[in-house]
C-alpha cells in the first residue's frame, strides 16, 4: 500500500511538474519573511546539533574544503576585503554609537582598544602556532608570495624610497656605525679563516672579504687601483701592467 501511495505521488509530481514549482514559489514569494523566520527559529532550536554536523563533515572533507574556500577568497578577494573593511567601519561606528549614547552596562561592543589588546594577548599566546602556520603559507605560495611583493614594491616604488631617504637622514650615524661594525666582524673573520701557515701575498695584493684579492698600488701619495681578481697570479699580473704604466706616465 506504501509503495502504490509513492509510486502515484512520483508519477503525480512528473505530470504536474511545473504546476507545482510555479505554485511552490508563489507561496515562498507570498510568505518570504514567515518562512525565514521559521528557518532561524529551527536553526536557534537546533544549533548544536547544526555545528556537530558542520564540524563533522568539515573533519570528513578537510582537503576539500580549504580548496573551495581558498578557490572562493581568490575569486572574491576584492569582494571580501571590502566587505571586511566595511564591517569594520560598522563595527567601529556603532562602538563609538553605542559609548555615547547608552550606559556603559549596555553596551555590549568591546572598544577598538579592547580588540587590539585582545588581538596582541592571542597572538603572545600563539605565537609558535602562527609562526608555523605562516611559514608554511610561504613555503607552499613562496612564487605567488614573491609575485605579489615584487608587485607591491613597483607599485610603491617612491613611497619605499622615499622612507629609505628619511630613515638614513635621521639615522645616519647609527647606520654608519652598523655597517663599520659589520665590515669589522667580517674582516675579523676573514682573517680568522686564512692558514697561518699560508705563503704572504705579493706587495700591493690585498685579500678582500669575499676570497678574491685586489691590486691597490701607491705612488707619490695617490692611491691606484689595478681592479679585483680570483686568483693571485691574475692580481700579480695587474700589479705589474700597473707598474708598467704608471712608469711610463712618470717618464
């Protein structure tokens, strides 16, 4: 009796197929607010049992979900950062609102100040988690994260420059200062790794700080540079076409 019940209430729905969406959505179209009214109702009614579904299914469908939500952000970005920034605005607006108008005891909005403190305490707290959750955004988007500050940095070219120019006016001596101290460890360094046991370099070959060794030649109190080489017979061979020509300029 069941089955001959659904079989005529199936074929019924075939034959009146459109009779029937057409009055369905008249009467959704005749009662939109008494049913979105019912919908949040049952929703309020059931939301515990609505999140453990939710959270379960997310939990069964992890990878496909973060694909269609990051498919989503990238489709929408402009759409959701202005959407964001408008929410915010509100929210800003309607604290603001809120203190002026009504007792502190109702007003339930947090101000900006409580969600920067709250913003700093979470992320003390989850430092570590962050951390690692954002170098492993860059680890697997390092060419999208690289595209994207390159775009930045033409976009933003003068203003960048701009800020280095004020930094170094107002900060001169402490940048001098870090790049002697720099170069001094460095040197200090350098000159730590060569073998004491090593044959002297030639008069006028210097070594420099990255293995290569430079031809600096004094005559009559000026000092000539004969260029930077990688191996030391090539500086000797500087040294002395150097030699060579300052000569025949003396002569």
């Amino acid at each position: 009796m069941a089955n001959d019940r659904a079989s005529y209430n199936h074929a019924y729905y075939e034959a009146n197929k459109e009779k029937l969406s057409a009055q369905n959505k008249a009467y959704y179209e005749a009662n939109k607010e008494k049913i979105a009214a019912q919908k949040r109702a049952w929703a309020k009614a059931n939301r515990d049992r609505l999140n453990a579904k939710q959270r379960e299914y997310r939990k069964e469908n992890r990878e496909k979900v973060n694909a269609q939500r990051q498919a989503y952000i990238e489709a929408n970005r402009d759409k959701i950062n202005a959407k964001r920034r408008a929410n915010y605005a509100a929210k800003h607006e309607k604290v603001n609102t809120s203190q002026q108008t009504h007792d502190v005891e109702k007003c339930e909005k947090a101000t900006l100040e409580d969600i920067k403190a709250r913003k700093k305490d979470y992320r003390e707290a989850n430092k570590e988690k962050i951390s690692a959750k954002n170098r492993a955004y860059r680890e697997a988007n390092r060419e999208k994260e690289a595209a994207r500050k390159r775009a930045w940095y033409q976009a933003n070219k003068e203003k960048v420059d701009a800020r280095k120019r004020a930094y170094l006016a107002a900060n001169r001596d402490k940048v001098n200062a870090r790049q002697r101290a720099y170069y001094r460890a460095a040197k200090a360094k350098a000159e730590q790794s060569v073998n004491k046991d090593a044959m002297p370099l030639p008069k006028n070959v210097y070594p420099t700080l990255y293995g290569t060794y430079k031809v600096v030649i004094v005559r009559d109190g000026r000092h000539h540079y004969a260029g930077t080489h990688k191996t030391i017979d090539e500086a000797i061979a500087a040294r002395d076409a150097k030699r060579k020509e300052l000569e025949a300029q003396h002569d």
